[in-house]
C-alpha cells in the first residue's frame, strides 16, 4: 500500500479528522458495477441517484441513511414461481447487491420513487445557519476607550 502525504493539505485546512477515512474508501474503488447508476445535478442544490434495478420489486429495496453514507441494498426473493421455471437465456441480473454513496454533511435524502425499473433518490443540499458565510466585524485587541468629552457631547 502506498503512503500519502497529506501535510500540504492539512497546512490550511481545519477539522478535515475523517479525511483518512475518505481517502481509504477512495482508495478501494468500485469493486462491482452493479447496478448501475447516475448522479445527476437537477438545480443548483439538488441532486438525483437513479439506479437500474430491474426485476427488483419495491419489496426487495432498501435505502438506509446513517452518519452521512447512503447505503442502497437489493435482496432477491427467490419465490417458488421463480424456481419452478426453467430458463433458455437469463440476462436480467436479479442478485443481491450493496451500493453506499458518501453524502457531504450539507447532502439530505428528501425522497425515493421507484418507476419502469429505475430507483430515484432526490437529495438536496440544506446549508445550515451556522454554516453559510457571515461577516465579522473587526475590533480592537486592547479595551475600548471612549473620550469622555465626545461621551457628554
């Protein structure tokens, strides 16, 4: 395994803790490609996952958010109308699957539909309060003096 350095990085940056483990999860890559998907930029703000997941039934999904990694899974039922049948040619992939996507902390999940085999997730960027641009008001180090002729004028 290779060794990054990352010092010129952290020289002006602050609070980057996890930065290590976004690099390994980097790192590994896509090991699978399936389903597959894309991510497509709606507004400025908003965001969609679609993913083809054909032959899955609603049932079969889940879609699970937890400290900022969506996590996509697909478990096939197998039923007995399935086992029963014999197949001449099975090109629709219909097995189980993990997909997880990374969500910036700004990054919430508003919906999911599921139409003609593609699963939609909405996500939208909701930039707290706290966290947009304010401007800061320069004073002085030492105390404030007011001239006490200018304070009885």
């Amino acid at each position: 395994m290779r060794a990054f350095d990352f010092s010129p990085l952290l020289r002006s940056s602050v609070g980057f803790e996890n930065l290590n483990r976004l690099v390994d999860f980097a790192a590994r890559g896509e090991g699978d490609a399936y389903p597959p998907y894309n991510i497509e930029k709606l507004d400025d703000g908003a965001y969609r996952i679609s993913m083809a997941v054909a032959g899955f039934d609603r049932e079969e999904l889940d879609l699970t958010v937890q400290e900022n990694t969506l996590v996509i899974s697909g478990r096939a039922q197998e039923g007995e109308e399935i086992s029963n049948r014999h197949f001449l040619h099975r090109g629709i992939a219909k097995r189980a699957f993990e997909r997880r996507f990374q969500l910036a902390d700004t990054i919430k999940v508003t919906s999911a539909s599921y139409e003609n085999g593609l699963l939609n997730i909405d996500l939208v960027r909701e930039v707290p309060e706290h966290k947009k641009p304010r401007r800061i008001e320069i004073g002085s180090s030492g105390p404030a003096i007011v001239d006490a002729e200018v304070q009885n004028a």
